[in-house]
C-alpha cells in the first residue's frame, strides 16, 4: 500500500504567530516567528525528557526519541501512544516493562544546536551494527534538494528551524521540521516505526551540520545514506566512517563533498546540466559552513 508523503503545513496556525516590532528604520515590521512549546515523554510510568518543539507530530516524535536513544528495542512491543495536549504530555506504552525505566533519572533538554544529549545508549547500539551497501545515484541528489528546497515549509515563512526529509529515489516521503534538527530526525523515526517503512533503500536529506548525533541518529535507523547541505563535524565524520555511513555535506548547486561510504556513489549526472546553487534559497548561514 502506497503512503502518501508527510510534508509540511506552514499554515497550520498552531505552529506560528505574528509578531510586531520595528526595522533598522525604525518602521513598523510584522513578522510570523516559530512557535516553540514543550513537550514532555513517558515511556509507561517513567517520565524521560523534556523537550522543545514546535508541537506538530508529538507521537511520532516521543515515539521517535525513544527509539534513537535506545530506550526501546526492537523486542520492546509498542501499544499505544498518548498525547495530552492541555498537559503537553505524550506517553509511550509498551506491553511490558522496559529494560531501562528503572535506571533512568529525569533528563531535560533546550531547543537550539547546542542541546544535551546522552550518548551512552546510543553509542553502545552502534556496536556490531551493518549498514546496507545500497547503492545511490547521484543524480537523484540534485533532484532531491530541488524538491526539498522548493517545498513550502515553515522555514520559508518564519526561519529559526531545520527540517529533515527521508527520501527514496526520487520521491520525498516525508519532510518534517522542528527547533532542533534532532527533533526533526526523531519524527522521521517515529513516522517509519509505525508506518512499518523500511530503512535499506532511503536517504535522509537534513538542513542541519552533520554532527555526531545526527549520523548515530541515521545510523541506528538503519539509513545507509545522510545529506546535508550544511558543513561536517570531525567526529561526526568520525563515526560516519566506523559504522560505513555514506555522509554527504555542503551540497549546493554543482558541488557536494563526501567524506565517507563513498563505496555506495554511482556518478550518473552529467553536471553541465546541473544548475547554480540559487541564491536566494540558501538557508542563513550556510556560506559559512
């Protein structure tokens, strides 16, 4: 069965407001500006974290978080997810008791790059773990960042946001944004557990740097392939080699630069026909990385 892509809704209401102030003129300025909302994760009984988000997809978020931190395995059966929306609440039930709900303590995170995350758990799910050697075209990288860059999203209304897009081919199947790229990441995984989507043959697309939880992240998912158009972290690239992650970086226009899984590339695009980066569909900052 088909399922239809997931992408954005920047005209959801929930999810931005308008906000008065002044220019460098001193005029008057309207402008939309992210909302940012906290949501708290149970898994069962124990409270986890709490975490800033723009509050769209709180299940496949809390689900997703779960999932990526190696608080859920996959022996661990999901059978319901709950969201309070008055409490800003969503827990996670399995049919029995988890291995870690009795060694964790209350673990809180901010919105933005700089946010806590605790790597033991996911570090340790890296062990022995194989990446499918599914190979990638490279002309579809060049039609997925047009597709991507061109999908109205909330980042073209109000900026301060990342988005994450998990792709096969040539079809973007969903596209999901956040404060934090890795709430972004997190919806994805969320989406593809109860959607029962495979991970082998896809290719996660991100806004953000491709730092060292965005590559465990994509690596525990099972995703062979990560793309950013934004620059690389040296541990990032680190790990992207141990576990043989394709990681793909500073992508725009013409250019890209792969520093690992390179194994997995076929160059088919002829690159004359490859258009210049536009200008004006460069995310803030990215001339930087």
């Amino acid at each position: 069965m088909m399922i239809a892509p997931l992408l954005p809704n920047p005209t959801d209401p929930r999810l931005s407001r308008t906000v008065e102030g002044i220019d460098e003129s001193g005029q008057l300025k309207s402008i939309s500006v992210i909302e940012e909302r906290p949501l708290t994760i149970y898994l069962n009984s124990q409270e986890i974290v709490t975490a800033m988000t723009i509050g769209d997809h709180p299940e496949y978020l809390a689900l997703g978080f779960l999932l990526n931190q190696g608080m859920l395995k996959k022996a661990d059966r999901v059978t319901k997810i709950d969201f309070d929306e008055e409490l800003e609440v969503a827990v996670v039930r399995t049919a029995g008791v988890t291995d870690v709900e009795d060694k964790l303590e209350k673990k809180t995170r901010t919105s933005g790059c700089a946010v806590g995350t605790v790597f033991g758990d996911m570090m340790a799910g890296l062990d022995g773990l194989s990446l499918p050697d599914t190979p990638v075209h490279t002309s579809t990288f060049y039609d997925l960042s047009y597709q991507i860059n061109h999908t109205p999203s909330l980042y073209m209304e109000t900026g301060a946001i990342h988005g994450t897009a998990l792709c096969q081919g040539l079809q973007v199947l969903a596209y999901m944004e956040d404060v934090g790229r890795h709430n972004a990441v997190d919806k994805i995984a969320g989406w593809m557990h109860l959607n029962d989507i495979s991970a082998a043959d896809k290719v996660l697309y991100t806004t953000g740097r491709l730092t060292s939880e965005m590559v465990i992240k994509t690596a525990l998912m099972g995703i062979p392939t990560l793309i950013s158009r934004s620059g690389f972290t040296a541990w990032g690239v680190d790990i992207a080699r141990q576990v043989g992650l394709t990681l793909i970086g500073r992508m725009r226009g013409k250019k890209f630069t792969c520093l690992s899984g390179q194994h997995r590339l076929v160059f088919d695009q002829d690159l004359s026909q490859v258009p210049d980066d536009e200008k004006k569909m460069r995310r803030k900052g990215a001339q930087h990385d």
